[in-house]
C-alpha cells in the first residue's frame, strides 16, 4: 500500500470514530472524570499520586484493548463483515492496523489529559524517564489485551458469551493487580498469581520503577499473540 492510500484509510477510519460520542467520552473524558472524583474523595497528594496515576491509566488501557479492539474486531468476524473487507482494494492487515492505530491516539490523549490532571490537581508530574516508562508499559499492555479480548471474543463468537468474561476478567485484574491499592502487601500468594493472569501487573510494576517488570511486558505481548495466531488457525471468519 502507497503511503497516500494508507493516510486515506488511516483518515477514514478516524473519522469514523470521531461520530461515535459515547466512543470518545468512555476513552478520553471518563477516565479523566474517574481520576478527579477519586483524587477528591481520597484526598490525593503527590507522593500517592505517583501510585495512583500509572493505575488509572493502567485500567483505562486494558479497558480499551478488551472492549474497543478485541469487541469490535471480533464483530467484523461475527458479523461476515471480513468478508466484505476481503474485496476492498486495501489488505485485512492495513484495515485493523489502522483501526488499532486511531485507539492508540485516543489511549494517548486519555493519558495526556490523566497528567495533567495529576500535574493540575494533585502536584504530581512525571519526570521524561517515567513518561518513557508509561510509553513502553502501554503499548504492551495495550496489544496484550486487545489480544487477549479477540481470544475471549472468538470463544464466544456465536452467542456472545464472551461478555460476561471478559467483564469478570476486566474488574478482576483491576482489583487484584493494585490498581489504586497496596493488597499485594497482605496476599503475598495473590500477587505472584497476578503476573501470571493479567498483563495490568506487569504493566503497574514497570510503571512504578520496577525495572524487571518489562521481561514480563514483553512476554504477555509473545504470550498473548502467540496464543491468538494459534485460535485463529482454528476460527473461520464471517461463518455465523
């Protein structure tokens, strides 16, 4: 594909997206939203800032890679609508990848917006190190749960049964991987089981300085695309 005709689709599809309201108000404003009325209830400063804001964005990542990647891919399939795509002069791979490309500027601008709230309410401004630290923890957790939504979606790609999954697994990992709070600190067992079940902890880790936490980011991406490219041997798209 020429550079123009990708800029075209990349434009089509953020255009696209742009006319979803709800779309742009649960990525971008509703975290910010979340960040504010917890920060107010519980009374926030700097030093718990710095734990707070890489599980928020933490949260809001895997949130979108579960729901706005993996939910709405794994319709195109349900639907029959890959099949449709499959007669467009532009490939499958450019169509998701520029699709995935538009969430990512929508995650970005989520995290934009959590940091200078952070900044703005609560002192709190990471330093370029941290920032760099955020950039790498979540485009692996991004493409480790949009991979892990398309799994789960597939399973239940004929009646939906996926949904309720995929929201047990979604409020699980926030709860259990310290999102917004320290119970790794008495469930020592849960935290060690954590780094095998949900991409988050890893992510909050390296978030928050652990430097070893990015062999584990790493890993959930293999992990997760590995075991998908093996269900996509096993799934044919369109058939209903």
């Amino acid at each position: 594909m020429t550079l123009p005709a990708a800029a075209a689709l990349f434009g089509a599809q953020f255009k696209a997206t742009t006319r979803s309201l709800p779309s742009l108000f649960y990525t971008i404003f509703l975290p910010a939203f979340l960040f504010v009325v917890f920060g107010l209830a519980f009374s926030i400063n700097e030093a718990y800032a710095a734990f707070f804001l890489p599980g928020m964005i933490g949260v809001m990542v895997s949130s979108d890679g579960l729901y706005a990647v993996g939910g709405v891919i794994k319709e195109y399939y349900r639907q029959g609508i890959v099949r449709e795509f499959r007669s467009y002069p532009v490939s499958l791979f450019w169509l998701f990848s520029t699709f995935i490309m538009v969430r990512l500027i929508y995650v970005t601008a989520s995290v934009a917006l959590l940091v200078l709230i952070s900044w703005a309410m609560f002192d709190y401004l990471p330093d370029a190190a941290t920032i760099l630290r955020y950039v790498f923890a979540i485009a692996c957790g991004f493409a480790s749960y949009s991979f892990i939504g398309l799994m789960i979606g597939f399973w239940g790609i004929q009646d939906n049964k996926d949904q309720p999954i995929i929201s047990i697994y979604y409020f699980l990992g926030m709860f259990l991987s310290d999102a917004f709070m320290n119970l790794a600190a008495r469930w020592a067992f849960m935290k060690t089981v954590t780094y095998f079940v949900f991409p988050l902890r890893s992510m909050l880790e390296f978030m928050r300085g652990d430097d070893a936490a990015a062999a584990g980011c790493v890993l959930w991406v293999l992990a997760s695309m590995g075991a998908f490219s093996f269900m996509m041997r096993r799934v044919k798209p369109g058939k209903r």
